[in-house]
C-alpha cells in the first residue's frame, strides 16, 4: 500500500519542529526559590486596605486575565487582554503603570495580533492570556499567548522585552516547548524568581487533558534558555499558582476541572522537580482560576470563587498549617449575576499585597492591603466565632 502523501508530510512537519526544538537552549530546573526568603515586610505598620479600578472607563465589550509586576523605583504594571470577546481577532494585551499608589495610566496597546503575525511570520487568530515578569536587569518581560486556530488548545506561548519601562518592546519570539505538537500552551498566574537569576513561571497545556507545568526560564548573555516540567497528568487540574515555602519546598494550588469543585493542592520538597500526587483541599472551586501567596509570618493566602458552581463572589482565605486548613478571612465581592474572576496576587515594593481580578468582565479591579489589616480581620473573625484573639 502506497504511503499516504498526508502522512508523510506529517512525518516531515514533526522531524522538522523536532530539529528546531532541539536547536533550542533548554536548562534543567535549578535553582532555589527566591521570593519565599525575600518578601519584604510592609512599611505600613497600620491596617491598610484600598480598591480601585486600573482601566476606568476603557469600554471595550470584555476584557480579562490581569496580572502584575513591580519595576524598578517601585512602579507597579499591569498587563490584561480586551476585545469583543475571548479568541477574537480584535483582542489586544494593554499595559498601565501606577507610581507609588497614584492613580494608573491610561492603558496603551503593547501587543496585537497583527504585529504578532509580523514578529513571529505567521498568521494567527488572536492573542490571550499574559504575564509580566520584572528582571533583575531592569527589562520587563513579557510572556503571552497567541492562537493559531480555533480556542485555547490551539495557543502557544510567546516572549518580548522591554528595556525603557513598556514604551517599546523587542520582537516578540516564539517560543519552543515541544519538539512535535509545540501548542495548547497558556500561561496564566505569577512567576517565581529563583537565586541562579531565572525564573519559574507557572503554565498549562489544554491538549487532550488538562496538564499543570512549569517553565523554567532564564537568560544567558542575551539568549533566552527555558525548559518546561510537568507537575501532574490526566484531565483534572490545570492553571497552577506556584507558592515557595522555603528555598527547596513549595505549594502548587490548581483549579479544578473534575466534579469535586474544589481546590487542589500538590507540593514539592525539591525545588519543583518531583510534585506529590494532587488532593482537594475542603475549599470549593468552580472550575475556575485561583491564586496563592506566602505572608510573612508564613500563613498562606489564598483568592478563589467560594462556591461550585459560580464566579459571583471573591474570596480571601488563609492556611497557618501549610494548606491542610483554611479560615475564610473576607468576602471581597459578591453579587448574584455578576463574575469576579482570575484573582492574581503579587506583592509592592512596599511589601503591601496587590491583587488584580476582572471585574464582571468590564474592568480590571485592583485590591491593594497590607499583612496589618490581615491580621485586624483576622481578629475580628475570631471574636465573631469566639475564639482566641490572632497572636
């Protein structure tokens, strides 16, 4: 039997992104957690605890997925995506800037499929999810996610830097995860830096399952080496939020795409190379994205949807036994109809806690407090619940 000409040009397509995979600098997973040593205390020594909108008044029909960076001299950035709707071809990536509190800047464009399809030579659907990550070198990096086709399993990830603060950025890379089906990868929530001056960013894959993974990544006289590790298989938990607990062990909380509705959690003992087998904690999660951070006094914050079957309300909780139990500290948002989701939590300059949320799919709400006020709620839930005052 003649051998199908459709198969053979498969066969070609994988030898050759196998050979171009191959021609791409990968590093092992190395290097201690740096953020779990490093978290500065606040200088803020009352209770303090602010809401504000970052993109007031933007009006586009949606927009979605924000998360954070700290610049240099203490400048917050914020980075979303917008259009008609998720995958759609009118979806730009926006960035604004808040200086030491003040009021943010007016969003600017930083990414469209149009100069994705220039910069990386091939022709897209859309752009998506983004992350920013601040590099020691004072750059600002860029990670996020084009479509090729169809939805989310038909994205990949790619990478731009910027050196003068997000005015202009460098072409936009593609880049290589898999040496065959290099696609249905996303990334979603907050890079750790580790003390070999890389970083490990929490990503996904959507492709015949929902995978967890982490990318390791770090930049070598220029040239950018990365490599991926995959925290656990199957079809159950995807959208990881990575959490160092000391320099070798950490905490992945994953959202859950099973019929527990509930959060799940893996941990690591070796710097994120091996993970133990997820489990459901008892908080409830509606499919939906989560996000987690290490306090100072090494409780564990946690921001989800308090319910299994809706995003109309987000919630703050807190762990003091490493995620064994939670306490729900506060309800942030709640109304029937509405959706809070795709929380992501990062930490000022100042030490003080940010976290970024979309806000019924119209804005980008930022909630900005301190370790103070966590502590003044968490007293007054244990009056309420007749239990010993926080020490």
């Amino acid at each position: 039997m003649a051998f199908p000409l459709r198969w053979l040009l498969i066969c070609i397509a994988w030898l050759l992104a196998g050979a171009l995979y191959l021609r791409t600098p990968v590093i092992s997973p190395s290097g201690d957690f740096v953020e779990a040593t490093t978290a500065a205390p606040s200088t803020q020594r009352a209770p303090a605890f602010q809401k504000t909108i970052v993109n007031p008044g933007q009006g586009l029909p949606m927009v979605h997925v924000a998360s954070l960076a700290t610049m240099s001299g203490g400048i917050e950035a914020a980075v979303w995506y917008g259009g008609s709707a998720e995958c759609a071809p009118d979806v730009k990536i926006y960035l604004s800037e808040s200086e030491h509190g003040e009021q943010w800047s007016s969003p600017r464009v930083i990414m469209t499929r149009e100069r994705a399809e220039h910069d990386l030579g091939r022709p897209l659907q859309s752009v998506g999810n983004a992350i920013l990550i601040s590099e020691s070198q004072g750059g600002l990096r860029l990670v996020f996610v084009t479509i090729a086709m169809g939805r989310w399993s038909g994205s990949q990830l790619n990478t731009s830097v910027s050196k003068d603060g997000g005015i202009t950025w460098s072409q936009a890379e593609r880049m290589t995860l898999s040496p065959f089906f290099n696609f249905s990868e996303l990334v979603r929530n907050r890079a750790v830096s580790l003390d070999s001056g890389g970083w490990c960013v929490p990503i996904y894959q959507e492709f015949l399952g929902k995978f967890p993974e982490l990318l390791w990544v770090n930049e070598n006289h220029g040239h950018l080496e990365y490599r991926k590790s995959r925290i656990a298989g199957g079809c159950s938990t995807f959208q990881p939020s990575l959490v160092p607990l000391d320099a070798k062990s950490s905490l992945v909380f994953l959202r859950d795409y099973t019929d527990n509705r509930r959060v799940f959690i893996s941990r690591s003992d070796d710097g994120g190379w091996i993970w133990s087998k997820p489990a459901p904690t008892q908080l409830p999660n509606p499919d939906s994205g989560i996000s987690g951070l290490k306090l100072n006094d090494g409780k564990l914050l946690l921001a989800y949807n308090a319910s299994t079957s809706c995003r109309d309300n987000l919630v703050l909780a807190i762990s003091n036994d490493q995620g064994a139990t939670w306490k729900k500290l506060v309800t942030l948002e709640h109304e029937v109809g509405s959706t809070f989701s795709y929380p992501f939590l990062s930490r000022s300059s100042d030490g003080s806690i940010n976290l970024a949320y979309t806000r019924k799919r119209k804005e980008i709400a930022l909630t900005k407090f301190n370790e103070a006020w966590i502590a003044e709620a968490l007293d007054s839930l244990s009056k309420i619940q007749g239990e010993a005052p926080h020490p």
